[in-house]
C-alpha cells in the first residue's frame, strides 16, 4: 500500500467522534449549564467553520482565551477539527504576558470573548466565540507571519515556570493518545477495550469524571481528555472551594477524581467539611504530595490518595497506581507516587551519572514514549521527526540525552519498585556543603500539631553560602524554640532551619506549587 493510500494516523478529534453517549446524554457539566454529546459536537462543528472561513490551514496553532465553563471544551475540539494546533491561554493573563505567549507560539489568530480579545490580544488576528448563544464571528483577519506546525502536533502548553522560565511544549496526538490509554491501563489493570469503545451508545454506564483545575492548565486538559478516551463525561468545577467541591461529589456521584495538593490540604484543613461520600480514590496531580499530606486526607475521609508523576515535557502521567497497587500497599505507601508505566524506564542517578542502588536517592531520568515533539520558540516551531525524537534521541531540549530526560527532580525507588519524590535539584540548599531538601524538613514541620503549612527555601549566609529558613502556616503562635527542638527530635542537626518566619500563606502557582523563590525574596528583603 502507498503512502497515500494510508488512512490518516488518529487524532484527538476522534474522542468526541467516538464518544459513547447518546447524542441527548450530558457530556459535560458545569455552573453553565449542561451540555449534551450532541450539543457540543454541533458547536464544535460550527466553530470549526468559522475558523476555517477566517484563514485557519492545518497546522497553524490558534490560541483560546480560556474562560470557566464548557467553552475551551468546544474551542479545543474545533481547532482539532480544523487541523490546526490547540493553544490554551488562561484568560487572567496580562496582556503583556500573552504577548510573550503568542510571540513564542505564533497563533494564527486567537478565539475568545470580545471583551478580553479588545483588551488583552488587540494586535492579533481574532474569532469571538459566544457559548451561550453558540455562535462565533469573525473579528479581525488572521496575521500573516503565523508559524506551521507538523501534522502530528495536538497542542502547545506551557510549562509552569515554577524553576526557570517557562517553555511552550509541543505535544503530540499519537503520544497524547498514547499516555492517555497507558494511564487507563495502569489505573485498570487491563487494556483500553474495558472502556466500551465500539459498543453501541448506551451500552456504557453514564459516569461523569470531576475536573477540579483550570482548563488553561495542561492538568486540567489531560484530565478532561483522559474522561473521553474511557468514555465519560466531565463535571467542570469552574471555581474551587471545599463547599462547592463536596456538593459536586454527592451531587454526581463522584467516586474518583483529581486534586492538587493544595486543594487536599484545604478539604483536610476545613473543619466544615465532614465527609466527602461516596469519594474513594483521589489522585493527586501537578505537584507531589507529601505523606503527611496523603495520611491526613485518608484518615479524615476515608479516601485513599494516590500520587503520581510526571511533567510536560513527558506527554504526562509516566508513574501512578495501579487497583492492584492501592489494595496491596494503600496504607504502607500513601505518598509514594507509584511504579512506572509499562514501556516507561526510569533510572535513578547519582551526581557523577552511575546508576543508583535500591532506596538510594538520586536525580530522577526518564525515558517515555509519550514525550513531547520539542518547543515552540520565539515564533518557530521547533519540533522533532515523527518519531517524536531527533538524531541523538533529543526533542530541541538540552536536558534530554540518549532519549532520557533528566528531569530535575530527586528521588528513590524502594524495594517494592515504588517511586518517592525527594525534592528538586534546584531547590536543594547548600549548607557549607552539607546538602539539605526543603521537602524532608517541611514534612516534619507539618507534623507538629499546631503547623497548618511549611516552606522552606535558602538564605545567604556570609560563612555557609547559604542556610535553610522555615515559613509556618499556623493559627496559633509557635515559639523558634519549639520548632527548632521539634526538628531537632527528626532531623540531623544541619537540616535544621536556621529560623522561623509565621505567615498567613504560602505562595503557589495556579496548580499548587510552592514557590521557594517567592520565599527566599520575602527573607531577603527581611
């Protein structure tokens, strides 16, 4: 058979294609409204044409001001469905931010609301799309010096930024599809056939899947894919609190779902919120969880936490849990975020690149086949081969080598293949040359009674280069003393923070991470 006789190689576009609603049934659900199987393809359908009348060719990327609500869900399958690459950006974002964004990226054109297109994109070409009304128009003309993207690329996310300016990451729609039923899998125990794809509609229960996080993010979208490909529908939480969280479990029956380790922490902290029935499963995404965290919500709720690991540069989830896994080790390994997946390989590494031995700690490498296809940058679209790698096995990333990726981030894999995440290589303080992980020494801090949170990031010192300070989260005040001597009862004395700040918050990223340089500059600036 020739080449062009192929059958094209399948997109995104194919899990509402093959949804197994009934075109009546609800598929998503949010503050909005519901939005049947059928609504939402004939809105996607139109958008579609509209983006195609305004210039929209295959592989140019079109950026989406992501608003609350089912609308990035209709906007991301109608840019599939025009052949183009999806780019969410999140609304909130300044205009001089989604400058720097589309600079990177290089849209076509950007769809949104026509307020937020006047006031935050003026300069770029652009589509107003009205969810309410399901219409869409055609506002300015596409800019002519739009980037083309390879055919294979689904959408363009950028990395969080949390240790270094963030990247606009390539990702695929074989490697998405990929990751997507490898997760299924893994949570199953058995292949992606158990989730009714070629049945009649119908013939799969009516389940909903509960988003907790933004559909700007990249979490948020792999998670709402992930409910498609297993045949679900989704209930958008628009605006997370622990009311409106627990309403939405009972109200739709939710026995599994995802939350960031800050949205844990909250239902945990809430002493309003008694019971989360018929919760069974969380897993938590987007940053790690410490075990003190994952024991606190297990014994308050009954739910059990599984973590899990990955970034966006590996096309997501690479670790996680299997049914099996949470039966066996639910309660020994809560905070572990899993064993890899099948066809991931995962070595741990010591400083000089040796392989580390069982229970050693050690900068995490990964090798995935569900990886990105490069970076976007500064207006060129930097992407591999279809293989999804080039020459030496890198994707335009120097910290890839020999189709590893050295991700940054430091653990160790137990005896039982389960992998703990440690830390960051970037956070870790360098005391005299003694070396210190901020995340063992905010796990103890957490578990003194009266510490509701903790950071820890460094300081300069004139003689160490730099010393471990704490900021505590507690209603009530704590002696330095106290937390010095709690420390002292679990740490080496070195670890020991050299002083402690209270304070009402910590700073996090929209997805929940603690932003060490954020803290470091408040101790600076004294």
């Amino acid at each position: 058979m020739s080449k062009t006789d192929e059958s094209p190689p399948p997109t995104l576009s194919a899990l509402l294609a093959e949804h197994p609603f009934h075109g009546d049934e609800v598929v998503v659900e949010s503050d909005d409204g519901p939005l049947s199987v059928g609504e939402l393809r004939a809105g996607v359908a139109g958008l579609a044409r509209t983006l195609r009348a305004a210039g929209v060719q295959p592989g140019h990327a079109v950026g989406n001001l992501v608003t609350p609500g089912p609308s990035a869900v209709v906007v991301m399958f109608a840019v599939w469905a025009a052949g183009a690459v999806y780019v969410p950006i999140n609304v909130r974002y300044s205009a001089a931010e989604i400058a720097e964004l589309t600079d990177e990226t290089r849209p076509v054109l950007l769809v949104g609301r026509p307020a937020d297109l006047a006031a935050r994109a003026p300069d770029i070409g652009a589509v107003s799309y009205s969810h309410e009304s399901s219409t869409s128009t055609i506002v300015r003309p596409p800019r002519a010096s739009a980037a083309s993207y390879p055919r294979d690329v689904a959408l363009i996310s950028r990395t969080s930024g949390t240790t270094g300016r963030p990247k606009a990451v390539l990702l695929r729609h074989s490697g998405t599809i990929a990751a997507l039923d490898a997760s299924l899998s893994k949570l199953r125990g058995r292949d992606r056939a158990a989730r009714g794809s070629g049945q009649p509609p119908g013939a799969v229960p009516h389940r909903m899947n509960l988003i907790p996080v933004s559909l700007a993010l990249w979490a948020g979208v792999f998670n709402m894919l992930f409910a498609f490909r297993a045949g679900f529908g989704v209930v958008l939480l628009d605006r997370f609190t622990t009311a409106g969280f627990a309403r939405a479990v009972r109200a739709h029956d939710i026995k599994s779902t995802v939350l960031a380790p800050a949205m844990i922490a909250m239902l945990a902290d809430d002493p309003a919120i008694t019971e989360l029935s018929p919760l069974r499963i969380v897993r938590s995404i987007t940053a790690p969880l410490s075990p003190q965290g994952a024991r606190r919500f297990h014994e308050k709720f009954g739910a059990f936490v599984l973590n899990s690991y990955g970034q966006t540069e590996l096309g997501g989830e690479v670790v996680g849990w299997t049914a099996a896994d949470m039966r066996e080790f639910g309660e020994s390994k809560l905070g572990a975020v899993g064993r890899p997946y099948s066809h991931v390989d995962l070595r741990i590494r010591r400083d000089d690149g040796s392989e580390a031995d069982p229970g050693e700690h050690g900068e995490i490498f990964v090798r995935s086949p569900f990886r990105m296809g490069g970076y976007a940058r500064a207006g060129e679209a930097r992407a591999a081969d279809a293989a999804g790698e080039s020459g030496d096995g890198q994707t335009g990333d120097e910290r890839f080598a020999g189709g590893y990726l050295r991700t940054g981030d430091l653990g160790r894999v137990d005896a039982d293949g389960f992998l703990w995440i440690e830390g960051r290589v970037s956070d870790m303080i360098n005391r005299g040359g003694l070396k210190v992980f901020p995340d063992e020494v905010e796990e103890v801090l957490r578990l003194h009674p009266a510490v509701r949170d903790a950071g820890v990031a460094p300081l300069p010192d004139a003689r160490l280069g730099e010393v471990p300070h704490a900021w505590i989260v507690s209603d009530q005040p704590i002696g330095q003393a106290e937390l010095a001597a709690w420390c002292r009862e679990y740490l080496a004395p070195y670890k020991v923070p050299t002083g402690f700040t209270r304070t009402g918050t910590l700073p996090r990223s929209d997805i929940g991470k603690l932003l060490r340089r954020e803290l470091s500059a408040r101790g600076r600036l004294g």
